[in-house]
C-alpha cells in the first residue's frame, strides 16, 4: 500500500488532516485502531473557538454543527455567590464559540471522508511507525489478522498522548514538559433542561464546578474531586447536593436535576513535547499536548496544529518547499504555549488546591474581581477563550 500522507489516528487532527489534504489533491490514508462505532460513542465535551466553526463551515463539514450546536457570546464567572457575565462578543469584535460535542465532529469528519472516497483502515492493530528518518517512512499494522505495511512521504502522528508516534521518536531529540495537577474533575450527563444558556464557571471553597449543556434535553456537570476517587463513592444524592452547594447565589439560584445517566471522573495535567517533528514525522494534537479542560482548548488546540502542517504538505507537494515543514514545530508551539499559560491561569484562579489557605483564597477571589471588572482583563480573557487568530 502506498500514499502521499500516512496519518495514525482517526480524532479530531487525523481526520481533519485527511480532509484538508484531500481538499488539495494530496492523497492521504487514515489508520485508526479501534472501531468506527468506538471513536464515534466516545463521548467527550466539545467548546469550539470561532476559528474552528469558520474552518469546518470552510471545508464542507459543519451544516449539522451550524444545525444542532449551541452558539454562546458569552460565558460567567461566579464567585462569593454571585454571578459575572464576561460579553465574549462584545469584547472581541462579534467573536463567539459553539458548544458542540467532540464525537459529533467525529463523526462529521468521517462522514466526509468516506463520502470523499478517503481511506480510513478502522481497527489496524499493532502500527507502529519505521524509517521516519529517511525519505522513505513506511507504517506496519496489522488488518483483518493480515500484516500490512503503508509506504508513504511522510507520517502524521495523531494518535493521542498514548499513541506509539510520540515515543516512536528518539529520546534524545525530544523534551517533555509535564504539569499533574492534584485535582480531577468529576462530571456527569443528566437528562434535564439546560441551567444555564451560557457555560458557568464556579469558584467555591468546596472547589471548582462548572455548569454546560449538551442539548436541549441534555445537560453536561462537573465538579472537582480527588482524581484517585471512585465513582461509586458518588450516589446520585451526593452530587446533586455537591452541585447545589457550589453552584449557589444569593438568589437562590440552582441546577435542574434530573436522572444522572453517566459519571465519570477526569484526570488532569499539562503536557507538551518539543520539538513536534523529527525527520518525516510530525506529530499533531494529544500526541504532542495536552491542556486541562478548563480553557476547552483541546480539540482546538489540535484544529490549529493540523490547519500548521496541512499548509506545509501542501507546499511541500506542490512547490517542493520545504521551510513550512522545517519550521512547523515553532510555528504551532507558540500557540500552543499561548494556550497552556491560559488553561493553567483559569485552572489555577478557579480550583482549590491542597494546602491552600486564607490568604490563597484572597489572592483567588482578588483575580476573579479584577477579571470582572477591569475591561482589558476582560479582553484578555475573552480573547483566548474564543480563540487567537491563526495568522
């Protein structure tokens, strides 16, 4: 099997990837080692930045987005029992994010490849990626209990933070930079109407919650909690009353509840590899960072990257340019720096950290009252949250 492009991963940054190259003429193959129903049920939050909207829109594939996503022009910030509007809108220029859920841009994307003719190999077993140092990279897998092996230009890892391409490169050509933070996030689908119209996000001396929806039936919850906690420790009792606790105003404000339908809890660190490349292999998304979710810049984050080295491809096939793709990693890691500094600031101002004491908490609530005040603080907020501009 030959192609131009051998992509390991079918998420978010394998399949767009795939899709930006086919819509240049670059012939690409997808392969992916679990099921077309697995990467398509796995149910994962998804807060998409202007940028992302007006790419997939660009591209053919956001008509069910534009359709069933939940566009907000605003977030709040609620702390000391009351609520703050940031106007995301108003603050950067008419600039807002849609609430749609990652497996739905999944399933968008695989849609449009298959419609397109593209390759996916769902279910290849045992990739692993060979001679990325030479002109010649090649992918062994196995399908169907045959061995198989992909000759291609170049490899794209998009195989996630436990993918085989990132540890495929040699140690010494890479630094890892690793933040575990000692707090995870504990949230739950309940079938109930939505809250809130707009995402809410709680500091509380419980610890941090934050309130989203999913659909009009369908609401999206999380609350910090231990990361080594089990969720059977968590009836259906003590989480509302958790959620009711953190989540209350003066007003007498609180959640809809309804059936809890799912729970789990979510681990949570920062991560980045340098370089993202060695040789002919380029490594995008999860496979090379990875964000708390408290900024929702992780699919983004790997919108971004492949958006990078799709224009480098394809200045490479078309002009045989090599110095987008000899600067890709510098290019994409200044964003990606960008937007861990902004997950680690909203992390660190909303949760509560072991050890924190009175004059932490001071330092906590004096931040969130300059954010919600101070317009360029807002700005600044606002900004990143909707996402920085590509260019």
């Amino acid at each position: 099997m030959r192609t131009q492009v051998g992509i390991v991963g079918a998420g978010p940054a394998g399949l767009l990837l795939s899709h930006l190259l086919h819509a240049e003429g670059i012939e690409s193959v997808v392969l992916e080692n679990r099921s077309r129903a697995d990467i398509e049920a796995t149910i994962r939050a998804g807060v998409l930045e202007q940028g992302t909207v007006d790419l997939l829109k660009a591209i053919g594939v956001g008509e069910r987005m534009q359709r069933e996503g939940a566009v907000h022009h605003g977030i709040e910030l609620r702390f000391a029992g009351r609520g703050h509007r940031i106007d995301l809108s108003e603050l950067t220029g008419g600039k807002a994010i849609t609430v749609y859920a990652q497996h739905e841009v999944i399933k968008d994307l695989v849609a449009a490849r298959l419609a397109a003719g593209g390759k996916i190999v769902f279910e290849a077993a045992d990739v692993s990626v060979h001679d990325f140092e030479r002109t010649t990279p090649k992918i062994r897998f196995r399908h169907a209990g045959a061995s198989e092996e992909l000759a291609c230009d170049f490899i794209a890892g998009c195989d996630g933070f436990h993918g085989v391409c990132r540890p495929a490169m040699p140690s010494s050509a890479r630094s890892e930079y690793t933040r575990v933070y000692p707090f995870g996030w504990f949230g739950i689908l309940t079938q109930a109407p939505p809250s809130s119209h707009e995402l809410i996000y709680t500091h509380h001396a419980r610890g941090f919650a934050l309130v989203s929806t999913r659909s009009p039936d369908l609401q999206r919850l999380y609350l910090q909690c231990d990361p080594h906690d089990d969720v059977a420790n968590w009836p259906d009792e003590r989480v509302w009353a958790e959620f009711r606790a953190r989540l209350a105003t003066h007003d007498g404000w609180a959640p809809h509840e309804g059936p809890i339908i799912q729970k789990n809890i979510i681990a949570m660190r920062s991560f980045v590899c340098e370089p993202m490349q060695h040789g002919r292999l380029f490594l995008a998304g999860d496979a090379a960072h990875i964000v708390p979710p408290t900024g929702a810049k992780g699919l983004n984050l790997a919108v971004a990257d492949v958006r990078v080295l799709a224009r480098a491809l394809v200045a490479f096939f078309r002009e045989g340019r090599h110095d987008l793709l000899d600067r890709y990693s510098e290019t994409a890691l200044s964003r990606i720096w960008r937007a861990e500094h902004f997950s680690w600031w909203m992390t660190s101002m909303l949760h509560q950290f072991p050890g924190n004491d009175p004059f932490q908490e001071r330092l906590q609530l004096a931040e969130l009252g300059y954010v919600t005040t101070s317009r360029p603080k807002a700005i600044t907020l606002a900004e990143n949250y909707v996402g920085l501009p590509f260019e």
